[in-house]
C-alpha cells in the first residue's frame, strides 16, 4: 500500500492539469466497478488528490483515476489525521434519530451531554472504555449491546433480562459480576443489524450527540472534549 501512495504522488507530481470531481467519479464508475456504489468525489487538501466517498469508507484517487489509497493522511506539523478528521464528518448521524429503545440508558449528573455507544461484553477495550466512562458525569449514555465475539450473545441475554440492566452491565464490565442466567425474550438481532447500517464493524463505536461516530475506544481527556463537541475542532 506504501508503494502505491508512492506512486500515486509521483503522478500528481507530474501532471499540470486539473480535472472536475464529476470527471474523476465518471471515471471511476466507468472503468471501475468494483469499487462499489460512489457517493461523493470531492478535492483533498493535497493538490490533484481527491477523496472517493463509498459506502462507509473515504478513498483516495488521482486526477486521471489511475491508482486508488486506502490509509490515512497526516499533517505533519500537527499531527493530525485529516482522513480521520473528514471520516468523522462525512459519515455523521443523526444522533435524536437513532432507536434509542433498543438502547440500553444511563443518566448520570445533570444528563445534559449524551453519547451512544456499542459495545460487547468480552471485548477488553469495551471493558478500558467503561472504566473512563465511570469518571465521566453529567452525561447520558445509551449502550446499544453488540454481541459479536464468541459466547457474548449470552452474556447479553442475561445483562438485558436483568432488574437493572445497566447496573448488571457495569458489574460485569467493572467487577467481572455475572449477571444471573437470563430467561427473558432478549434478542439483539435489531441491534445487529443497527450496526451493520452503520458499518459498526468493531467494539466499542462510539456516536456523540453532534452525529460523530468514532470507532475504538477513547481515553478520558478524548472523551470529554468529544461530548463537549470539541474533538478535533
């Protein structure tokens, strides 16, 4: 991949002329397919570089639509991750819209900041995550259960049938408290397929209430600044 980027800044820096975002996804579409339905072709901030917005993921592509990156830009500078940064925007969502009765709801504090989450309970960055949200307060949190590795469906059937869930979630991501075996109709299907809309492809996905979704866990200083809608701002 390395070896592709090379090359594809060897193009750009040898062409002079300029072609429109319309021209580049034509291309694209045309001798492409593979690449899947595009929604957005739009200019980067590298000269003759462009982004190629596909379902869930931001691509890179020459003026002339010859080589195609998948990886990251930096700013050197800064250090920022400007793929990651545009990533963030271009697939935000609707936060109020999202089926919050699937969810799982915590209100800690005055409850005026809020953030949605998947998680699953063998994940150990789930468990990190947990372990910073305890010292987070005056937030509420909505915990979509997100079974994905082995033997987690049942860990969250038992969690969900619980008195409290929430409070069953946080012994057993906190203390290693199972929670008792669970006979409740608990399905996690509609949560599944939640994530599989949103390209939830790993735990813990975060979703902050100005549409942005981050995926894997953050520290406590990262959380704060992203409920306070300040995250790389």
């Amino acid at each position: 991949m390395l070896r592709s980027f090379f090359l594809l800044l060897a193009a750009l820096s040898s062409t002079c002329s300029y072609a429109s975002e319309a021209t580049v996804k034509a291309a694209l579409e045309r001798d492409y397919p593979q690449i899947g339905k595009i929604q957005q072709v739009n200019k980067s901030p590298l000269p003759g570089l462009y982004e190629v917005v596909t379902q869930g993921q931001l691509l890179y592509t020459d003026e002339k639509a010859q080589y195609i990156v998948n990886g990251n830009i930096f700013e050197l500078k800064s250090g920022r991750n400007l793929t990651e940064e545009r990533s963030r925007k271009l697939f935000a969502i609707d936060f109020n819209a999202l089926p919050f009765e699937l969810a799982l709801k915590k209100v800690k504090g005055n409850g005026q900041r809020k953030m949605a989450y998947f998680s699953d309970p063998n994940c150990g960055f789930c468990r990190k995550l947990e372990n910073e949200l305890k010292n987070v307060d005056n937030v509420t949190l909505y915990l979509f259960l997100y079974p994905v590795f082995e033997g987690s469906d049942v860990k969250v059937r038992n969690v969900a049938c619980s008195k409290n869930p929430f409070k069953a979630w946080d012994d057993l991501m906190l203390n290693n408290v199972q929670p008792p075996v669970g006979t409740c109709n608990a399905s996690a299907d509609k949560v599944l397929e939640l994530g599989k809309k949103f390209n939830v492809s790993g735990t813990p996905t975060l979703i902050f209430a100005d549409g942005t979704l981050v995926p894997g866990y953050l520290p406590g200083p990262e959380l704060e600044k992203a409920l306070n809608g300040t995250l790389n701002r």
